[in-house]
C-alpha cells in the first residue's frame, strides 16, 4: 500500500535556491529568457509525473555519457530510490559478460574529495542482465546528496573507470525541492502532520542549489522572480563561463543576438579572435573543426558516434521554443490531441525509439528528444545532460580531452542554471492555427496548403479499418501538418517528435560535401554501423538499424533490393524557420523557400519520410508559385513570434534600469529587425503596412537606446514601439478567441 503525503504543493520549489533575490535587489538580466515561460513548462511536467504516480521512487535512467564514460557502450540501465525505505535497486541491459561491475553514488556538492562517491555494491549476473538489490545505510550516507548514479568497472572508480551514468534533471529537482524539503525544515510549525521520520531518506533528494528557505516559519513561495534569478545565473554562465577550456562558451555557437544559432553571414563579420576560430588559432586545437566547412557552411565537428569513430559535421540548431520540442515519439503515444477532438494519439513509427526511450526512462518521464538526431544528450539522455557532452566536444584545451585538464564540467548548480535558461528560451507553448486566419489571401493559402496531412484517393480496408494509399496531385496539398502540427515540432498523429529519414541524406550533390568528399556521411539516430547510405547505397555510416516499416502498402521498390536501413533526423519546429536557416542538420539548403521546395524533389518523395508505416502516401506536388505561398505562411508566423518575442523584451526594459535595461532592449531590437528582415527577404511581400509599422518600431526602440539616460523618455518610446508592433500584428493575422 502506498504511503500518502499531505504536503501542499507550490508552483515551484524555488524557494530554497543560492540565488534568492532580495525585494531590495533590481531584477536580474535573463536575457531572452522568461521566468513566466519556464514556470508554465514545470507545470505542465509536475501534472504529467504526478498523472503517473509513484513519486515517493525517485527513477534515473543510466546510460553512456559522452563527457564521463571511459568507453562507448550501448548498455542501458535504471536505478531506483524508495524513499520511504531505502530500498535501492540498479538493472543493467547490455554489459560485457567478461567483466564485472559497481554501482557508485556521486555528490557533487560536496568539495570533499572523500565524501563525493560511495560505492554500493557489485551488480550481479541473473541471466542477460546485471542487477543490483540492496537496502541504503541511513548512517553511512549521512549529510550525502545523491546528485548522480555511476557504473564502473569493478576496480575503478567513477573517475577512472566509469561506464554508466545517470542524474535527475532540474524539474525533477524541483519536484522534490517542493515536494519534501519544506518537510525537515518546517514541521508541524506549518501544520503539517507529516515529519522527517516519515522519508527518511529525503535527505539523499538531489537539491536545487540548497534546501527550502523558511520564512516566518514557512517555505517561501515559489515565484516567477525566483526562477528569474536562476535563469540569469544560466545565461551568465551560458554567455561568460568558458569551464575551464580553449575560451569558447556555449554562446560561441548558439549566439543569443542570432535567434540562438550562428550562420555562415554571421561567421563572416566575426574577427579573427573569436573564439568560433580558435581551431584556427591554437596548433594542439588542429582537428578540432573544419575550418573551410565552418566558414563556409557553418559545420562543426561533432563526434556523436563516438570519439573512436568518424566524426560528422552537423549545424548548430537554434534553442528557441526547445520546451516544445523534446518529447520523444514511441511506439504507444498516450494522451489525446486537443487540437483534434481530442482524439487518441497514434503510434510511432520504430521500435528503437521505445528502446531508446525505455532504457532512460524515469518514472514515467521520458529523456528529451534532442540534437538533430534525437538522441544527442548523454547520461540520462535529457536537456540537462546535453551540456556536459558539448563541453567535451567543443571546448577542451587540447584533443585529449582530459577532464580536469582540459575542461572542467559543470557542477550540479552549474547545470540547474544552465538548464532553467535553454528551457526558458522562446515561447512557452504551442501555437494554435486553427484559430488564425491570415489577412493575404496569398498567405490564407499557404496556410490551406500546409495543413493538409493527407493525399487524396486513400482507401480504408473494410475488415482492419486501416486507412492507406492516396496520391500526390499537384497543388492539393503540402502534407506538412503530419510532422508539423501547428507548424512546431511534434507530429498531429503521435503527439511526439517524429524522427525521419526525409531523404536528406541522399540528396546527390550536398554542397558541403562537394566541397570536400572526405567527410563522413551521418547517418542520425543510433549508433550501429550501416554500409548502404549515401545517395547510391554504398557508402557506411552510423544509424539505429531501424528500416523501412514492414508494410504490404509501403512502396519499399523505391529504394534498391536490399537496401533498406534508415538515416533518421528529429523534426525541427517551423515557427522559428524563418530566421534560423540555413536548413537541415546539414545546412543543405539556404533559404525557406529552398527548404519547402526540397519536399518536390524525388530525395523525398523517393524517402521513407514520404510514407507512413500504415502505407499512407505523404508526397508532395507542389507548383513554384505554391511553393512560394507556403513560405509566405511560414515567414507570417515567424514575424508573429518575433513581435512576441520583441514586446516581452521590451515589456521587461520598461521595468529595469541602468546597463541591465539598455541590454534588454538591444535584444528587442534584434528581434524587431528579425521581423523586418524576414519580411524583406521574401521579396514578394504580402504586409507592405505591417512592414511600416515594424519599421516605426525599430526607430523607437533605436530612441530609447539612443536617448538611453532619460528613463521616462525611454519608457514612453518603449511603450510606443510595443503599439506599433501590435499594430503590424493585427494587419497580418486575426487569431478567434
């Protein structure tokens, strides 16, 4: 029987965190980030994991960590904590049978170098797998945090000889922050019955920052002020902080006055200096990247199968909206399409993605869907893990890539921070285009085109009721929203980011690899070797094995006899497309108008992407001018999110002062021109009024900057610039209620 707690809930359980601001204190710089939208991101985890139950078990996926583990492995684990008990179990799927393991506890708060692991006990072989049961020592821990979960080879500590890792993200910090601190601290002070003998190893809970401050007795309430203060340690950190390596910051790549990203434009105004370069700069960097690749296409180097292995080169993804991107899709999708009368999600495509997903699964709460493959973060395979393989691979001193000296990695404090920032970043949810209707009747119809997922001329089996078939004519329709609903990044079908081999890989002449034959083909999600991708079937890479989808409907005579393994990528969100290219994992193409017009080409049509498992034709037969129409709907809906995005900016300078206002508003600024810019490179323009009035805009933002020194100046020009862009919005779209 379970045991209940009754402990009120607060949105968040900030309360207890290093950086607490004080009422006297001005409010922090977060940059683009939104303390509103990261608050609405944790509830709606906090009501999904409480949905499942079973909270009183923390769950850790374990799994190779690209910053920590000695050796590449595909082996998968959990470890499981009951709290009430102490009941401690670890399970291990894929393990060499020739060597033996252990199971270790890592606190990484601590800076005593004793007291920062503990060995547990050896796992033990019961047929295939490697399994762990014990009971905790309540005493022998005492004053520990258990902030991550190792395997080793037996022998080796974590540090020398660790194969496995695995640590709980920061809503899940959060969670438990809330959820049992307030608990020890408070008591029956605040009339709860429930005392610190009732978990009696809450202690062991990984923390955010510290445990809950008490204030009159009480826990402090969680507040959207509070989660700013953490997130402006993440975008310093995220902007300043080089741990300890060849100079370069996270920003290096992902830079926040470029939507996040960097492009090839943007590298060509960069000095010599920059960090981007130190490859160039630094002889025991040589190899580091490719410097005619990054120049020319903005490619780095990025060892996701493996240091062993051939590198590929992949394009820098922009964070915006990253919340709204990271559930993986499987083969049972549970939950209901709102948007759909709520009708049930379907099922995925391939088994691997349940694997993959099941192997770091915790209580119910999947890792996150991320990199251009989809499984590009290490440990437990979540948006906070991702940090730690990025150092690795793109900030060491030299190629050894020694830890300690060569990077530092983050500490536990060091990733909440940075994790609140990236998960702050961009809107808070999905946008809902059923309720659009777009004023340019060119646009209207883009959007028409767009939404349509289904070809015509599908037949329905009259025994299973499976729906399939349908052809491509041209002009019906785009088949976007299947992949792309509401022009994000998750399918309308599975409600999860659909990984797909889209035929990008196969395009004959990438540019970049015409620019140099040597680099090695990519072949996405998995790390399993593969020898038929490339355009012609013959070249190796890495993939998940996964093939074209047994199906009698699934027209697999495209590909040649034998050839059927699967070069699958995530689905990027479209919303901010616009002014995030160029496209693809590879920057294959350009600009957007290139990009929706690649879904003409028989790299697509002729891909696996083009079909569903259920053998229904997802083709595209669009003419040039409807190509033009759907990226007209695609730069609308980007400018919409670029008022958005300036208005929030704008809103939050009106209410600072000194360096910290004059930064924010520089920020607007980027996205006002953003905007602008975005409706400039289409040529054709369907809003030459709206284009005014963000022109309008622009200048009282540049005012304000200009006349920076007079606050109430300032704030009325701010306040103006916010009218005219929402002026410019309702000339492009008019949204029901």
């Amino acid at each position: 029987m379970k045991k209940l707690i009754t402990i009120p809930l607060s949105l968040a359980a900030l309360s207890g965190l290093v950086y607490v601001m004080t009422p006297q204190q001005e409010a922090p710089f977060t940059g683009h980030g939104n303390p509103d939208t990261l608050s609405s991101v944790y509830d709606r985890w906090k009501a999904s994991y409480e949905s499942r139950g079973g909270a009183e078990v923390l769950r850790i996926g374990l799994a190779y960590s690209k910053a920590l583990s000695h050796e590449l492995t595909g082996a998968t684990g959990q470890a499981a904590l009951n709290l009430f008990d102490g009941q401690f179990q670890v399970a291990v799927n894929g393990l060499s049978p020739q060597d033996n393991y252990d199971v270790w506890l890592l606190d990484n708060h601590t800076e005593k170098a004793e007291g920062k692991m503990v060995r547990i006990g050896a796992l033990s072989a019961i047929g295939e797998q490697r399994v762990l049961n014990t009971k905790l020592d309540r005493d022998q821990l005492a004053s520990f945090t258990m902030d991550a979960i190792a395997v080793a080879k037996a022998g080796d500590t974590p540090e020398k000889g660790g194969i496995l890792f695995g640590s709980p993200d920061l809503l899940k910090r959060i969670y438990y922050n809330d959820r049992f601190f307030p608990v020890a601290s408070i008591g029956a002070a605040s009339g709860i019955q429930t005392s610190q003998a009732t978990v009696p190893f809450e202690f062991l809970l990984p923390k955010v920052a510290q445990a809950a401050k008490v204030v009159s007795g009480r826990a402090a309430s969680s507040t959207p002020e509070q989660f700013a203060t953490l997130i402006a340690e993440g975008e310093r950190l995220f902007t300043t902080e080089t741990f300890g390596g060849n100079g370069r910051t996270c920003s290096t790549c992902h830079r926040p006055d470029n939507n996040h990203t960097i492009d090839p434009v943007y590298i060509a105004n960069l000095p010599q200096n920059d960090p981007l370069f130190v490859a160039e700069n630094k002889p025991e960097l040589d190899g580091l990247e490719n410097s005619k690749l990054l120049r020319q296409f903005a490619l780095f180097v990025a060892n996701v199968d493996g240091f062993n292995n051939p590198p590929v080169l992949r394009s820098s993804s922009h964070l915006l909206g990253i919340a709204n991107t990271l559930t993986f899709e499987k083969l049972i999708n549970p939950g209901q399409n709102p948007l759909d009368s709520f009708k049930k999600f379907s099922g995925g495509e391939f088994d691997q993605d349940t694997t993959y997903v099941n192997a770091h699964i915790t209580n119910g709460i999947e890792p996150h869907a991320i990199g251009w493959s989809g499984d590009g973060a290490p440990d437990g395979g979540t948006l906070r893990d991702f940090a730690k393989g990025a150092i690795k691979q793109h900030l060491p001193k030299t190629l050894a890539r020694a830890e300690g000296a060569d990077f530092i990695l983050p500490t536990e404090d060091q990733l909440d921070a940075l994790e609140a920032y990236m998960l702050s970043l961009g809107r808070s949810s999905e946008i809902d285009l059923t309720k659009m209707s777009f004023k340019s009747p060119v646009v209207q119809k883009g959007f028409t085109l767009f939404n349509v997922k289904n070809n015509v001329g599908q037949t329905t089996d009259p025994v299973s009721g499976l729906v399939s078939g349908g052809t491509p004519i041209l002009g019906i329709s785009a088949n976007c929203n299947g992949c792309h609903s509401n022009a994000g990044a998750i399918s309308s079908s599975t409600g999860g980011n659909p990984t797909r081999d889209t035929g990008v890989e196969r395009m004959r002449d990438q540019l970049h690899r015409v620019a140099d034959p040597t680099i090695a083909y990519d072949g996405g999600f998995g790390q399993t070797l593969q020898s038929d991708c490339g355009p012609n079937f013959d070249q190796t890479c890495y993939s998940d094995g996964s093939t074209v989808p047994a199906s009698p409907k699934t027209p697999v005579g495209l590909r040649p006899a034998g050839h059927q393994g699967l070069n699958r990528f995530n689905t990027p969100s479209l919303i901010e497309a616009a002014d995030t290219g160029p496209f693809f994992h590879n920057n294959s193409v350009t600009t957007l108008e290139e990009a929706v017009a690649f879904y003409n080409t028989d790299a697509f049509n002729n891909s696996p992407g083009a079909f569903t498992s259920k053998g229904l034709n997802r083709q595209v037969k669009l003419d040039s001018s409807q190509v033009i129409a759907v990226a007209l709907f695609l730069r609308s809906i980007n400018v919409l999110e670029n008022i958005r995005s300036s208005n929030q900016l704008d809103q939050e300078a009106i209410g600072l002062s000194g360096n910290n206002s004059k930064e924010t508003i520089k920020l607007a600024l980027a996205d006002t021109t953003d905007a602008i810019e975005v409706l400039q490179q289409a040529v054709i323009n369907p809003y030459p009024e709206a284009l005014k009035k963000l022109q309008q805009a622009l200048e009282y933002e540049n005012s304000a900057v200009r006349g920076f020194s007079f606050a109430k100046q300032r704030q009325k020009l701010l306040q103006k610039a916010v009218a005219k862009k929402n002026e410019a919005r309702d000339l492009i779209v008019t949204v029901a209620p």
